[in-house]
C-alpha cells in the first residue's frame, strides 16, 4: 500500500486531498517517500548541493507578527544594521570562499529605503557579475521590486507562511493580509524574479488541511523555490507557550515537494538544523538541494532571532564551509560551486 501511494506522487507529481492527508498523517510511508524524493532529485540534480551565501543585514523591522523573535514589540532585541561596506565585505569573504549566490535577508526596516536597497545591490552586482543576488526583505510595491531587480537582484524569497486566510489572520496582526502577501508574489513572477516561496510547519492552530491548501497554492503559483522550516517558538513572542514543529512532518512535507516539484530548489534550512543535530543532513536525504551558511559578521549572527536557540556556529557560520562540505559528503551529497540555477 506505502509503495502505491508514493509511487503515485512520483509517477504523476499530485494527488488527491484525500491521498496527502494520508500521506501527511502517518509515518508509515516516510522510508518510502524520502526513498522516490531522493531518487527524483538524483534524476534532475544529481548530488549537487548548492550553498547560499546568507547575509542577515538588518534586524529591526516594522511589522509585529506573532510568532517572530524581531517583531516591532520585542523590547530585548537588541537591534542592529549593517552598513553596505560591511555587506561588501561578507560577499567578499563568501565570494572566496566559493559562494556565487548572496541572500540579503532582513527585517521590513524602513530605515533601507529603496535608494539605499539598490545602492547595496548594485554594487554587488558590479563587484560580483557571475554570481546571483536573492533578496528576502518582505512586502514592498511592485515598483520597489522593480527598482531592485533593475539594479541587479534577481531573485526573492517571499514565504506565504500559510494559505489559509484565517489561519495567516491568527499569525498576523491586523494590517498584514495574505491577499496583499500572495499579490506580492505574483508582482515578483511578473518582473522576471526567479521567486521562493513556502511556509512554516506547525505553526500554532496548523491542520494538515492548511498544509494541503500550501501545496495547492504552490501549485498555483509555481515557484522557483521553495523553503520550509518547523515552526519554532521565541520566548518574547505571544506564541512563547505554543509547541514547536515536528522534525518528522517537516522532512515528510519536504520529500512531497520534491515529489511535486521536480525542478524545485528546496533548501534544508537552519531551523531543521535547530531542532535536530542532523537536521539538515536529513533534509537533504529527504530531497533538499541547497543549504544557506551565515556570512553575516560573527558579532551579530546570534542577534538575528527569528526564534529561540538558532544555530549561528560550527558549520552554520560559512568560514566553516570545510565541515559543511565533508558533512554534506557523509550524507551522501557533494557541495558545488554554482549559482544553482533552476531546473525545470
């Protein structure tokens, strides 16, 4: 019966709602399913693990979401920017040490006006023409996104966090919308963005129905990749008494993806990598391609919070590529030097 079912997704990339809710509800298909995703992510991308080069630049940010450790409110951030001699100077030292991609993640921080966004990108961009430029700092308009792409950046990583509009409404507070969200996702396809989407695992008041509803809305959307982490409670958040999402629905969900969306990159994230010491190694046997070390200055990785005991050494902080490499070799993966690009 597991093999069925599995050999389903694989063979024809969907299935029912019926079908994922039974997948999703058991671990009686996990050998399985991590089995046909790593065999569909062989056929399309070998043992190709691409590494991103993350630069956590700012940690301030506007908005108050719920579940997030740098939300407006959080009194005992201590709050910090980086200045774009300092963002230069981690893509250089990523730029040596083999990275051709640069994430610039961030709060929504006003204070990185359009101006100041395309001033960072564009010198990067001169400095660095063979290599891609992610941008992941959140809701703009569609005219702030267009400035950035014309300066140089190329792709966004925008998570939809969840379908569900009355379950992003319990995460969020008034003035955000999942319609204003999934807009933003759509005005970032039309520019010409290579776009990542996807969302979070466990969050509090999560079914698995909502978990079907973001994969069908990926399915809509066809993203270029697609990021997913478990849910991690931070102590200063409304949230600090809710549970944290599970490693074993969290790796389920990300062989499905594969399954779903052969072309996909689908990073095995630090959070994996948070709630489990193999976390990412495990992401990647369960059909994952990328990992995103920190390039950003050691003085300020572990002020980055998004949630509570976020990994920020070892081989997360990306001078420890070395490690990385032999870990993702012992996992059965090889890390190429690539900006990585997709698939499909």
């Amino acid at each position: 019966m597991e093999y069925t079912l599995v050999n389903k997704l694989e063979k024809e990339g969907d299935l029912s709602d019926s079908e994922l809710k039974t997948l999703l509800e058991t671990d009686e298909y996990d050998k399985a399913l991590f089995e046909s995703a790593d065999r569909v992510r062989r056929a399309r991308y070998g043992d190709a693990v691409y590494i991103r080069g993350l630069i956590e630049f700012t940690n301030y940010c506007k908005n108050n979401c719920y579940y997030c450790g740098i939300r407006r409110d959080n009194r005992c951030a201590e709050r910090y920017r980086l200045t774009k001699e300092h963002i230069l100077a981690c893509c250089r030292e990523g730029y040596a040490l083999g990275f051709r991609t640069f994430v610039l993640q961030g709060g929504e921080d006003p204070y990185f006006t359009d101006e100041r966004v395309c001033e960072i990108v564009s010198a990067i961009r001169e400095a660095y023409p063979d290599c891609a430029i992610t941008l992941s700092i959140g809701e703009k308009s569609k005219e702030s996104y267009e400035k950035y792409f014309k300066a140089g950046a190329n792709r966004y990583l925008l998570r939809h966090e969840t379908a569900n509009d009355a379950h992003y409404r319990t995460l969020h507070p008034a003035e955000l919308s999942p319609e204003e969200r999934k807009s933003c996702l759509y005005a970032l396809k039309e520019i010409g963005y290579q776009v990542g989407s996807g969302f979070m695992v466990g969050s509090p008041g999560q079914t698995t129905e909502n978990l079907i509803e973001d994969l069908r809305f990926l399915q809509k959307l066809s993203p270029d990749m697609i990021g997913i982490g478990p849910y991690i409670t931070h102590a200063q958040t409304p949230f600090a008494n809710e549970k944290s999402g599970t490693l074993e629905m969290t790796l389920r969900l990300v062989a499905v993806l594969r399954l779903m969306f052969p072309w996909a990159l689908l990073p095995s994230t630090t959070a994996l990598g948070t709630i489990h010491p193999e976390g990412r190694e495990l992401g990647l046997k369960a059909g994952a391609n990328v990992v995103m070390p920190n390039l950003s200055p050691s003085d300020v990785r572990a002020l980055y919070t998004l949630y509570d005991n976020k990994i920020h050494s070892g081989a997360e902080a990306a001078q420890s590529v070395n490690d990385l490499r032999t870990r993702v070799q012992n996992a059965g993966y090889r890390v190429v030097v690539d900006a990585g690009h997709v698939k499909r």
